[in-house]
C-alpha cells in the first residue's frame, strides 16, 4: 500500500472544516448560477414544454447535489487534511466545473462530457475509498456505495451514447438508482445488507458546519441574481422595491435556518441515517433558495403586468421549499416540533392565488413581508437569544 494512503481506515475527520472544503464550494456558486439559469429558460419556454423543461433542471440539480452530499460525507469521515482526501476534493471540484460548464448543452452535444465526468467522480471516490481500506471493515460500505454506482454508471454513458428521449430515461432510471441506493443503505450480498450503524465513523459537528458553509453559499445566490438584474438597467420604483424584498427575504432566510430553536440532542443515534436525512432538508433548502432568486430576477427583468403563474409559482414556491427542509431538520431532534414554519407554509400557498391577479412587483413584495412575518413570529415565540448552529 503506498504511504499516502496509509492509515485512511482510522483517520477521523476534525469538528471544524477545513479551508479546502470551502474553496471546493466556490465552485458551486458557478453551478448554482448555471442551474438558476436553467430555471430562468424554463419559464420563458411554451407552456407545453416546461415539465419536461424543469425535470431536466431536476434531474441536473439531484444530481450535482449528490456528488456534494457524498463528498461532504467523505470529508466529515475522514481527516481531510490528509494528502489523498485533499486530492479527491480537488479533482472533485475540477469535475463539478466541468459539469457546470456542460449544463446548458447536457441534453445535447455534451452529454457525453457531462455523463463521462459524472460517472468518473462518483465511481472513482468510493473506488479509492474501497482499495485504500481492502481488509479494512471500514472499507465494506465504500465497496456497497461503489456497486450500486457501477450499475448506475452503465445508464449514465448508456443514456449519453442514445441521445434524444432516451438520455432522460436512462439518466432519471440511473440516478433513481442511486437515490434508492442511498435510501435503503447500498445493501449488496457478502458485503452487507443491513443498515450500518455510523459505520463511518461520521464526525456531525463537521457535517454541520459543511452544510451551514453551503447554505451561505446558496443564499448568496439570491443576492447575485437580483444585483446583476437592476445593476445593469439601473434604479426604478418597481426594481427598488424588488431588490428591497430580495434583501428582505435573504434576512428572513439566515434567521429563519441559524435561529430557529436551539437543537436539541438527537433522537436518532444512526449518524449515516441522520446524514442522509439533514442531506435532503438542505437539498430542499437549497432548491428554495435558487427559485427565489429566479423569482425576484424576473420580475426585475420583467416588472410589468401581467405576471404568469409559472412565476407567481416560483416566487411562493421558494419559500415553501425552504420553510418544508427547515422543519424537516426538526425530525431528529427530541424537542417538540415547532408549529410557525408549517402554519408559514400554509400561508403562502393560500396566498399563491390572489397573487395571481396583481403586478409581479407586489408579487415580490408581498412574499418578502410574508416570510419576513414568519421570521418574526418565529423569533416571538422561541425568543431564541443566541445563534444556533443546526446540527444533525
């Protein structure tokens, strides 16, 4: 075994990230902004392309979410100051550039690319991670996680090398592969098929702070689109208040995730399980940040009446999505379940039709004031204090 990769099977990951993990995610701000794009392409389109408009957006969006998810597992199990974890972030972050770059013409000229490099980072991860621990019982989930994504990567270059209506349909089946995989715990015969017990070893305190570090990062997002969307025509009445409401719900949004009731101690002593499942309420999180910030550039770009409903859809549905992952964090905690966030939701889909019939700017507006109006009922009735680090 060569030196550099001696020792990973008892490494153990430190509380705090690392800078490296942070430069990883500045690559994201790029990947996000090409998948705000995509969404933003998908409400200009006729109507009766837009399903199949927004689950290619999706798919892509599942998709560069695992490879964050797996990566910050693999950086919260391991130290990742290590040389070999170091260069798996690195080559990971070149590959997710590479995606980036390939997202506008993933469902047409460069599929190949797109599928190929994929394929390469989520089957070459837990490909070292298995050869680097062999006899090792830490190795036998890595080599479960690396089965599963060589049945998957078949349909991945499979869906790359058909074209046309067929990449969807290998890609959504190869990527159901892996949420499905991920799900039920990557079972494969004689290497295991019981769902492991923090087999990892899996720092929380770590994989915390990696999701707090990416949320600022998606929350950045939000202020991106609406800068560049009035800086370019300037001020008006219309786009001032638009930015205002923008900022307004970026507020809402920090105090809402970092102050919403101190956590409690964990329910669930299954740190893979509880992993996977604050996992998916930041993807939801994330997913509501991004349709947020395409909302309120829209309606920048365009303020004048009449507004759409796909976009009245995405200016509520953002918030929505957000408020549903921040109470879906509250599942592993002991403490009662707050009731502000879900009354927050109602709120806003009841809102969603009237809202139908009024200017896209009051649009904007009155979203920002409704989440503003969560955010402080919600401060009301915690009367939390102090920041909170929210924790798995």
């Amino acid at each position: 075994m060569p030196s550099w990769s001696r020792g990973l099977a008892d490494s153990r990951s430190p509380r705090s990230a690392t800078v490296l993990e942070l430069l990883v995610d500045v690559v994201y701000v790029f990947a996000l902004a090409r998948l705000a794009g995509r969404v933003a392409d998908d409400l200009t389109i006729v109507r009766h392309a837009l399903l199949s408009e927004a689950g290619q957006t999706l798919l892509f969006f599942t998709a560069m979410w695992m490879i964050w998810f797996l990566n910050a597992v693999m950086s919260s199990t391991y130290d990742p100051r290590r040389t070999d974890i170091q260069v798996i972030l690195l080559a990971t972050m070149f590959g997710t550039l590479v995606l980036a770059v390939s997202l506008p013409q993933a469902f047409g000229q460069r599929g190949l690319i797109f599928a190929c490099t994929y394929v390469i980072i989520q089957v070459g991860r837990p490909l070292y991670l298995t050869l680097a621990q062999w006899g090792h019982p830490r190795g036998k989930l890595p080599a479960r996680v690396l089965t599963w994504y060589t049945v998957s990567a078949v349909l991945w270059i499979g869906g790359a090398i058909s074209g046309g209506f067929g990449r969807g349909v290998f890609w959504t089946i190869a990527l159901a592969i892996e949420l499905v995989g991920s799900a039920i715990h990557w079972p494969v015969p004689r290497l295991g098929t019981k769902r492991p017990r923090n087999p990892f070893g899996i720092s929380e305190a770590h994989l915390a702070e990696r999701y707090n570090q990416f949320f600022m990062i998606a929350l950045a997002e939000v202020v991106l689109e609406t800068g560049l969307a009035v800086s370019f025509p300037g001020f008006s009445t219309g786009r001032t208040i638009t930015l205002v409401a923008a900022f307004v719900t970026v507020v809402a949004f920090w105090r809402l995730y970092f102050y919403h009731l101190a956590p409690g101690q964990s329910a669930d002593s299954n740190a893979l399980r509880l992993a996977r499942s604050s996992g998916f309420s930041l993807m939801l999180i994330v997913a509501g940040i991004i349709c947020t910030a395409v909302g309120f550039g829209q309606v920048i770009h365009d303020p004048h009446p009449p507004i759409d409903w796909a976009l009245v859809v995405i200016i509520c549905g953002g918030p929505v999505l957000f408020l549903i992952g921040r109470a879906y964090l509250e599942r592993s905690s002991m403490r009662p379940r707050c009731r502000v966030l879900p009354i927050g939701v109602l709120v806003l889909v009841v809102a969603t039709l009237p809202l139908l019939f009024l200017p896209p700017v009051a649009v904007a507006a009155i979203s920002g004031l409704i989440l503003a109006g969560i955010a402080v009922a919600d401060g009301y009735f915690h009367g939390r204090g102090s920041q909170t680090n929210p924790t798995l």
